[in-house]
C-alpha cells in the first residue's frame, strides 16, 4: 500500500503528469461527457415537446428519431436537407479546387505578372469570414421579386436576376468554393513550389509535350494535396451554416445545419439534437476515410533535397492578359464587396443608389422612427463590440494558455497512453461543426447537472465553448513550439534547481515566443469572427457583432448588417496584419513570390 502511494506521489511530483491528469479529466468532461449527453437528449421529451410528443417532459421517447427517419415529411424535412448538403459540399470541393489549384499553378509555375499582390489579395478569401461574401453576394444580385429590394446588378442593368442566381444552391456553392479556395492555393501551391524539377525536366528532354506532362507528373504529385483539400472543404460544405441562411432562406433552401437551427429555436429541440448527432456522425465518417487514405495512397517523393529551382511556363502573347483577367477577378472577389458593404450600409431607400438617397442615418444618425440609431450612437452596438472584443480576449488567453500546458505534457510524456488520450480530446473539437457544437453545449448546460448549474445565458458559457473550440489550433501550436525545444535545456535548469514555473516562463516560453504567441492570436481572430458557435448561445444581454449581424439581417436591416459587416472584416483584418507583423509570418508566406 505505501508502495502504491509512493509511486501516486512520485507520479504527481512531476509537472507534466499533474498537467495532463487534470486536462484529461476536464476534456473528458467539456469535450466527450457531452457527446453522450446529446445522444440522450435525442431520446427525451423536452418541456417544448410535451402537447406535441403527449408525454411527461424528461420521459424515454423514440419519438425524435422516428419523426427524422420515418414520417410523411421525411423526404422534405430530411432526405432533402440532406443532398442538398451533400450538393452543396461536393459542388465547394468541386469550385474550390479549380480555382486554387488553377491560381496556384498561375502564380508558382508561370511568369504572370502582379503575383505578390495577387497573393495577397487571394488569402482575403480566407481572412474574411465566409459569410461575408454571402453578404456581398446579397447586395450584388438580389432581386426585386423575392429580395423587395434592387441588387446592384438590377439597378444598372433593368434587369432581375433569376432566383436560382440569386438564392439558392448556386450561389451558396459559389461562395463556399471561393472562401475555401485558398486552401487549395496553399496546399497544392506548396507542392508544386517544392517538388523536385528533376522529374519535370526528364521528361521534357524525353520531348514529352507540356500537357502530357501535366497529366503524367505534375496532377500524380499533387493529388495528396488535392484529396486534403476535398476532405477539409468536403466537411466545411457539408456544415455550412451561415452562408446558407443568408442565401438559402428567402427560397426555402435548407440544408441539415439551417433545418437543425431552425428545430433548436423553435418548439422541436430533441430533432434539432438528432440532426446534431447525424452531422457530428458525418464528420467523423470524413476524418476516419481521411486516416484511412492517408494510411493507404501511394507516396511521392517531392522534396529531394535538391534544389527546387524550376523554369517557368512563358505565356508569351497572353502574359499580360492572363495577368490582367487574374489581376481583376481576385479585385472583383475581394474588394468589391467591400464596397459594396460601404455603399449599401449608407443608402436610405434599399435598392434606390442614386446621391440623393445616399445618407449617414444608420451610422451616425439619432433614432428618427426607424427603430434603432446608428450604429454608432447606439448601446446595443458599444455593448456588442465590448462583448466581442472581451470573449475575443478571453477565449485567446484561456485556448493559448490551455494549448500551451497541454503540449508541454504531451511533448515531455510523448508515447504514453495517457500523452495520447489528451492528445486526442485536444484535437476532438476541430472534428464537429460549430454549430454542431454549440447545440452539443446546449443541451449540456441548459440544465443544472448535478453541482454544475446551469450556464445557459452566462458570458461564461460563451468563454468555455469558445476556448473549447479553439484549443485544437492552440494545442498544436504549443505541442510543435515544445517539440523543437530539447530537453537537454529544461534538464540543465532543473540541475541548477530551477523551479518549473520560472523554467517555464523565464526559459521555454521565451525561446518558442513566436510559435506560442500564434497559439494565443490565432483563437483571438478565429473568436472575432465567429457566428455559427455562438448563435444558439447568446442571449440579448450577451449581444456580440457577429449575432447582432445576425439579427439584423433576420429582420431585413439591411443597412445595419452591411455597416456591422464592414467593420468585422475591418477589424479580422486589421488584427490578422498586427499578427503578421508580430509574428513576421503570413500564411501565405513562400507561395506567392
């Protein structure tokens, strides 16, 4: 027995084994305790459901299920969310890859001009949250028919754009492909800036012509990054919320992530919980067919060691076209919509932008009967950008401090179990949607459970779910950041009876400043521009930008949503270039020339 407790003590004197025995026992709790409890809330009867389910609230029911699975609106209500969803994820792949992997190609093995700028202009895509150009698709093609309003397209053309352009399937893959496009660029772009031009130039001595090698060559090295773009925007598509409630609702087009919102905020919650339980199901389906394809395909060799150097493609003749066409769709998917934001968010009368309909009222204005007053002299605006700015704040210091104890542990008792099982409940939030997950802690914290009370309403839920969901890039920052550190120097100091927290702070933690600070900026970005996680959660005393966004453009302000919009993208933007300046990196670094 005194055995036992000497080897319990012996275990805990050491740092690393006290970090990960008390994050594997709050992971357990926050990440894999709700996965289970959403599985049972799918088998209740709500308080909501009692004159609908005709049964005590609390009692056994497979009610849910069998309503989801085996009911006269199956097909409308489901089945048909359903493709659409998978529509909308393959058609994304689909964009997303042709217009990466073409950009790539452009930018790295051809000698177009303006590439810099291209490349920076391109990652915008990405900065930018995704449902910004939803936004911005809105303001451009919406109709008079089904919009009330002119688009920009309308007024200077007279003519209405058709519904499936406007709304609809189109336009949802359209934008998903394009804000997931830079995925592709900087996957399959690393590929081709890195592989060995040996295997290039063999075969142009062999006078293989440029499309044989192409095909033979260059697409067989790319394809690895080509199936990691297909999986990650595969299940981003098939999750998509946000875009597709701006532009699928005012047609009816829903997907599984709008039908289960629309469940989860009305009277059904156990059938929003089964529709949860089924997109978490997919997910996971798409990591384990990711593992398993990893583990199976074919490996190229594309860094030899060697020098990378390659010779450009000439476009000869068409250089300074395929440079200008470029040059002005990357201008057209970037900073047209910021314009557009501009212009709407100052504009009287929707769909009239003549000079004298033009007005500052929703910026600066006092509330003259519209309702509210302009952003700027308006409570509600301040509250929700204290709230954002603060969550924002709150979520980086408690995901990057988390990420960076966590891959302490795991470096320092790499190859354990018990380093592996953190290791992969850290990871486990980046697998299940946003909106997913924020009905997932719904359910858990709803309720008062046991000693926890409820949280529903509590800034504090909000902090958790956020630093939950953000872990997984914090803790890969941390773990890489620890990995490069050797242990030799931590030994040293403990020889010197350095004690931890000061070989932590004065030691670690300074060497690896850069790749840590990334683990607490990265969840601060991700955090400002956040909507899916958060809007099932938030109450109207906990308003953040993105939610208010999200209530006005529910309610058809328009001119409200395009000013809160503006200023988001004005505010990711300007953190991500403070990043980048502090870090000295880009994401798009060594791609773009």
């Amino acid at each position: 027995m005194k055995t036992a407790g000497r080897k319990v003590l012996n275990f805990f004197r050491k740092p690393e084994n006290v970090i990960l025995t008390v994050l594997l026992i709050c992971l357990l709790y926050l990440v894999a305790i709700p996965l289970v409890s959403i599985l049972r809330d799918t088998v209740l009867v709500h308080t909501s459901e009692v004159n609908r389910v005709h049964e005590e609230a609390g009692s056994f029911t497979w009610y849910h299920w069998l309503r989801t699975f085996a009911n006269d609106d199956t097909y409308s209500s489901f089945v048909k969310p359903l493709l659409n969803s998978l529509a909308c994820a393959i058609l994304s792949c689909t964009i997303s890859i042709l217009i990466g992997g073409i950009f790539a190609y452009l930018v790295i093995r051809t000698d177009m001009r303006f590439k810099k700028f291209c490349s920076t202009l391109f990652m915008f895509l990405y900065i930018m949250p995704g449902w910004t150009l939803a936004i911005a698709w809105t303001n451009f093609f919406k109709n008079s028919m089904t919009g009330g309003a002119m688009g920009f397209f309308e007024m200077a053309t007279g003519i209405p754009t058709a519904n499936w352009f406007a709304y609809g399937l189109f336009p949802i893959v359209l934008v998903t492909g394009l804000h997931y496009a830079p995925y592709a660029y900087i996957l399959i772009g690393a590929i081709l800036r890195n592989m060995d031009s040996n295997l290039e130039e063999a075969a142009q001595i062999l006078k293989s012509s440029r499309s044989r090698i192409f095909t033979k060559i260059t697409l067989p090295l790319v394809k690895p990054a080509v199936l990691s773009t297909i999986l990650l925007v595969f299940a981003s598509g098939l999750s998509v919320f946000s875009t597709a409630q701006f532009l699928g609702l005012p047609v009816n087009f829903y997907t599984l992530a709008t039908k289960m919102y629309s469940y989860l905020n009305g009277t059904n919650p156990g059938r929003g919980y089964v529709y949860t339980v089924i997109m978490m199901t997919l997910s996971m389906c798409i990591l384990f067919l990711n593992q398993k394809m990893l583990g199976t395909r074919k490996s190229y060799t594309t860094v030899s060691g060697k020098s990378s150097n390659f010779s450009l493609t000439k476009l000869r003749k068409a250089r300074s076209v395929v440079s200008i066409l470029v040059l002005v769709f990357v201008a057209c998917v970037t900073i047209l919509p910021f314009l557009s934001f501009a212009m709407e968010s100052v504009t009287e009368v929707k769909g009239n932008y003549s000079l004298s309909n033009l007005t500052l009222q929703y910026w600066i204005g006092l509330d003259d009967g519209i309702g509210h007053a302009g952003i700027f002299r308006s409570a509600v605006f301040w509250k929700a950008l204290k709230n954002s700015l603060l969550l924002s704040l709150c979520c980086a210091v408690g995901a990057g401090t988390v990420g960076c104890l966590a891959g302490y542990g795991i470096a320092r008792k790499n190859g354990t179990k018990l380093a592996s099982v953190v290791n992969s409940l850290t990871f486990l939030p980046y697998l299940v949607p946003s909106i997913a997950f924020s009905a997932i802690y719904l359910s858990m914290f709803a309720t008062s459970r046991g000693i926890i009370p409820a949280l529903y309403g509590s800034f504090f839920l909000l902090v958790l779910i956020g630093t939950v969901k953000y872990l997984p890039m914090a803790s890969r920052s941390g773990l890489n950041s620890m990995f490069q550190i050797s242990r030799t120097i931590e030994e040293s100091a403990m020889i010197m009876g350095i004690p931890w927290r000061k070989r932590m702070t004065r030691i670690l933690i300074p060497i690896q400043k850069t790749s840590i600070l990334s683990g607490y900026l990265l969840p601060f970005i991700s955090c400002t521009r956040e909507m899916e996680l958060f809007v099932l959660l938030y109450t109207p005393s906990l308003a953040l930008l993105t939610t208010i966004l999200f209530m006005y453009n529910q309610k058809g302000y328009d001119q409200f949503a395009n000013a809160i919009t503006l200023l988001i993208v004005i505010i990711v933007i300007s953190f991500n270039l403070i990043i980048n300046k502090i870090t000295g990196a880009s994401i798009d670094s060594g791609i773009g020339g």
